[in-house]
C-alpha cells in the first residue's frame, strides 16, 4: 500500500539541507517505535532476508518532498509553500499498521532541527494500480544499484576490500543487477509463503530507460546525483543515484514489489520510489 502525506511547515522560515532523505527516514523508524519499539527494532537491526543471505531488507520506500514552491541556495531548500507532500510506500501490512498509529500518535517530526518542524495535515491510500507485464514509470526518488567492486588489493594476490560500484544509466549491467535485487526482495518477502511457487514459473523482469529523456538531459553524466547519508556525522556516506523515467517487462508479481517496496537498493533511506504513469487518485483516511 502507498501513502501520502500533507504536511505543513510549521514555521515560516523553513529551510533544509538538500541531503534531508536520512531525516525521513529516521521519521518512519520513530512512527513504527511510538506503535511498537520491537517491531521497529526488528525493522532496523534486522529485516527480511533468505535463510543463510546476508541481504537483508526493511520492504519500505519513500519519496522526495514535492515542494510546489521553493528557493534552491547554496545546498539547501527553502520551502515556500504552505503544505508539502510527501508519499511512504509498504507491501508489509504489519510495518504499515504501526506506521499509521505512530503517525496519528505523533503527527509532527522535524529535519535537522526543531526549527524545520512539520505537522502532518492529511493522510490519504492510493489505490494500487492495475498490474500489468509493461508498466510505464517516473521516479519520485533517485534510483541506485551496485556491484561490488575490489579496491587496494594486494600485488600478492591477496584479495582488496570490496567496496559498492554504482552503476550509472548507461551502465549495461544495470538491468541484471535491478533484476537480481528484485528477486532477492521477492524471496526475502515470501520464502515461506505459497505465492512464491507463482515466481518459479515466470521471473522475467527487465528494465528500460527512457533515452529521450536522458539525452535530452545531456547524458548520463546529468541525471546522475550523489547523495549525502548523515550529512555532517562521523558515519557520513555518499550515495550515487539517478533520476530518469523507466519501463518494466516481466512478471507483474516482481513489478508490484518494485513498486511497493522500492527499485533498486537503499529504499528505507529514500531511494527508488516509482510511480506510475499516470498518477492514481487517493482516499482520505
């Protein structure tokens, strides 16, 4: 099910860092811990995951803030308009039943600082889409996927450290490693469920960038973006991702869970969200 949020600045001058995702997030762990401090702790330290795999998985995604009216300076936003929106996106319905009763529980959380506190207006479900085997795209997060790359090794022999490659669009391995993630989610979400005999039968799931789009944004090189991760702390790290409209073919089971859970890696911290083309309308709750 997918969510969204209208929420309202709740001080004139509001403005954030550009790097604001890790903030949301820290949003959505504190909403599912006001519900339930096990589950949340569950959710963070654990996850879903194979039996025996160290991928592991929350099953949650998020969006940008759509800001109608903003000021861009000096890597940070100005928000000028009165209300935002703000979209979450869960399959599990146990993650989102705590997420709702923490939000109506605490309907305010700030980025950064107290002074960018925003009250929650309005919670509305989308509908979930008609599901298809071709399904258009827009992404309402950056998109970013990895292959694990060696670096420092030794003239020995001895094997580097592996560290994440980002692919970027035009990379050719992006489409098998997007495939592979996604089947590694499927698997993690439904290992001990019937639904996963329907997998076995049809695990086509390919993707297709809009080149249009990219060519007439200049390239790869333009849609790309790196992203700060605890901006400022100790623990900083800098994430590459892109922007960029997409098709999916294949089993409309896998291309639900993309849409659901996230496209890619690093959902929970505000990567990879969809939306499909065009926008469904919502239900107040």
């Amino acid at each position: 099910m997918r969510l969204r949020l209208t929420l309202r600045p709740a001080h004139r001058d509001c403005t954030v860092s550009l790097n604001y995702a890790y903030y949301l997030s820290a949003a959505i762990y504190r909403w599912i811990e006001a519900s339930s401090p096990e589950y949340a702790k569950f959710l963070h330290d654990e996850g879903f995951h194979v039996n025996g795999s160290l991928k592991r998985f929350k099953h949650f995604c998020f969006s940008r803030l759509n800001v109608p009216n903003r000021r861009i300076t000096d890597g940070r936003l100005q928000i000028l308009s009165p209300t935002v929106d703000w979209y979450i996106g869960m399959p599990i319905e146990q993650s989102l039943q705590h997420l709702v009763v923490g939000m109506f529980e605490k309907r305010e959380f700030y980025i950064e600082r107290e002074e960018n506190t925003f009250v929650i207006e309005q919670v509305e479900t989308l509908p979930d889409p008609a599901w298809k085997s071709v399904m258009k795209f827009r992404m309402l997060s950056p998109l970013t996927v990895s292959v694990p790359e060696e670096k420092n090794a030794c003239l020995s022999g001895r094997q580097g450290k592996l560290i994440p490659h980002y692919l970027k669009a035009d990379d050719p391995r992006l489409c098998d490693a997007l495939r592979s993630n996604i089947l590694n989610k499927y698997r993690a979400l439904y290992c001990r469920s019937s639904s996963l005999l329907d997998l076995q039968a049809d695990t086509t799931f390919y993707c297709t960038l809009d080149e249009k789009f990219i060519a007439s944004r200049g390239g790869p090189e333009k849609i790309s973006k790196l992203i700060t991760i605890k901006q400022g702390r100790e623990d900083e790290t800098k994430v590459r991702g892109f922007m960029c409209p997409l098709t999916i073919e294949g089993n409309p089971a896998l291309i639900a869970l993309a849409y659901e859970s996230g496209l890619g890696e690093k959902n929970s911290l505000g990567f990879g969200m969809l939306e499909v083309e065009p926008r469904q309308p919502s239900t107040k709750l």
